[in-house]
C-alpha cells in the first residue's frame, strides 16, 4: 500500500529552498518518520511530503495522488487554516 503523510507547515515563512536560513529551530515530525518505518517495515510504501522543504507542495500532492492509497496529515492548531485547505 503506498501512503502518503503530509507535514502540513506554515507557508508564509521563508523556507530553505529559497535561500533563507531558519532561525528558529526546526524539529522533524519525528510521529510521522516513527509510523512511515514501521510500515515499511511491514512492507508498505511510506512518502513523507514536509511543505517547509517543498518548493511546491500543491503540485507535488497532485504528482503523489494517483499512486497513493492512503493520507495521513499532522494536525497542528497554528496552521489550521492551511491544512483546511489541503484537505479540501
């Protein structure tokens, strides 16, 4: 089964692809890397898409979609609104 996890982040920050250096700390979503290697463990296709190192989130989930069979997505209060619309 291929899934796919979306670490929906703020978009309205600078990101490193763009030249800028992050300031702040930046955590991986350690949750999302612990359930992705216990299945493929289990033999599943895991693919995390993280929207702060992604150029082009949207198009890259529009690339993803026809090969996935599940979505997995983080909730995060401060970023609500952006995950709304992914989801939509």
């Amino acid at each position: 089964m291929n899934i796919l996890f979306l670490n929906v982040t703020d978009t309205l920050h600078p990101k490193p692809h763009q030249g800028f250096t992050l300031k702040e700390p930046t955590f991986p979503p350690l949750g999302m890397l612990y359930m992705a290697s216990m299945l493929e463990h289990a033999g599943h296709t895991p693919t995390i898409l993280d929207y702060q190192f992604e150029p082009d989130p949207t198009q890259k989930i529009k690339t993803l979609l026809p090969t996935t069979d599940l979505i997995g997505m983080n909730v995060d209060n401060l970023c609500r609104d952006l995950q709304q619309r992914t989801a939509a």
